[in-house]
C-alpha cells in the first residue's frame, strides 16, 4: 500500500496524473461531461452518480470504444485505486483523462453530512 501511495504521488508531482477534486464532480455532472464509472456493475446497481456510465475496469479494454477521444475522460470507482489504474491506462491510449479524488465512497460520506448543511443543495448520488 505504502508503495502505491508513494508512486501515485510521485505521477502527481511529476504532472504524468491528472486529477480534479471530488466537489468538481457536481459540476461535471451539472455539464454532462464524460464520467465513467468503473465499479463492478453490481456496485454501480447499489448506487451510483447520476449522469454517469458504467464501464467495470475489467471491461476497459472491450468498450474502450464507448469512451469519446474528443472529450476530457472523467474516472471514478469506490476508493481511487482502480479508478487511478483506469486514468493511467486511458493516457497511454492518449485520452484526456482525469481521476475525480475522493471518488464514491468519498463523495457518498459528503453527501450524507452536507444534505444537513446545505438544504438547497442538489445531490449526484442515485440509489
């Protein structure tokens, strides 16, 4: 684990990983930009962000065709850590991809304690 962090960190630093925050998501999906979901799909029935497309890691490879070239690629999964390998494999096919940080689990946990924070505002999660 250790070593995964240290070489994530070192891609960040060295500009070779793109990344937006997990608050940039709400906009995304306000856009309509692309934002693929890479969780299993049993994950993604459980909950998942509204707007997004669900394409399992394991299945990158066959729908990768799905993925519009032209556009930025937005990626996320349940923690970070398939969505890093997916960002980081997308860019050596030249797309312009970026992992959303914090990712659903993450964005999840926000959304529970913000709804009693902030009444107006709109949630992503669907369930």
């Amino acid at each position: 684990v250790v070593n995964k962090i240290g070489y994530i960190a070192s891609n960040l630093l060295e500009g070779q990983f793109n990344q937006v925050p997990f608050y940039d998501a709400y906009q995304l999906l306000k856009e309509k930009k692309q934002v693929i979901d890479v969780r299993e799909i049993s994950e993604y029935k459980a909950g998942h962000f509204a707007g997004t497309v669900n394409i399992p890691m394991g299945e990158l490879r066959q729908r990768m065709s799905e993925i519009d070239k032209s556009k930025p690629v937005y990626v996320h999964c349940r923690t970070g850590e398939r969505s890093y390998n997916v960002t980081m494999m997308l860019k050596s096919h030249g797309f312009d991809v970026y992992n959303i940080a914090g990712s659903y689990e993450f964005i999840k946990v926000y959304e529970e304690v913000s709804q009693h924070i902030d009444k107006n505002r709109e949630n992503i999660l669907v369930m």
